[in-house]
C-alpha cells in the first residue's frame, strides 16, 4: 500500500480595494487534473464573494462569473500574490 501526500495550500492576503483593506482568503485546489484557486472575500454588507481563478500560460485570470468591478479591477495583484505563494 502506497501513501501519498498532497500539500494543502491555504493563505490570507489584505489587498485595498475601493478604499478599503479587505481580507481575500485563497485556497488550492484539484478538479479533474487541473489546479484552481478558489478565492473568497467579503463585501460591505457582510456577503461573502467566492470565485475561482485558473492559470493560462504565464497569469492566474478570474474564471469569467459575475463579480464586482473591485475585485476584478485586483485580478492581477492577486496572480502576483498566487504566484509568490507558490514559489
């Protein structure tokens, strides 16, 4: 019987959005072969937002879903914030 052991990635980033520190929670995930982030923040009402981000070739992109402009307008610190992790 063979073990195998997966490292389970999970961090907390402060990124200012619309004015704000707000707290982005970034886990790693496998589906089918392929690795995903799944990133959840909360908004001003206390609403939690989740989506997933998948790398292309060179950057992590939001997986296209409806989010709110401040969160997409951030896709590329958090790619750097990903990438930096992973290293």
């Amino acid at each position: 019987m063979q073990i195998q052991f997966v490292k389970n990635i999970q961090f907390t980033r402060l990124i200012k959005a619309e004015g704000r520190l707000r707290e982005f929670n970034f886990r790693k995930m496998r589906i089918l072969q392929e690795t995903l982030f799944s990133v959840d923040v909360v908004d001003d009402r206390g609403n939690r937002i989740m989506f997933r981000m998948r790398k292309d070739d060179t950057n992590w992109h939001i997986i296209p879903q409806p989010v709110p402009a401040w969160v997409s307008e951030q896709e590329k610190l958090m790619s750097e914030m990903i990438e930096e992790e992973l290293a």
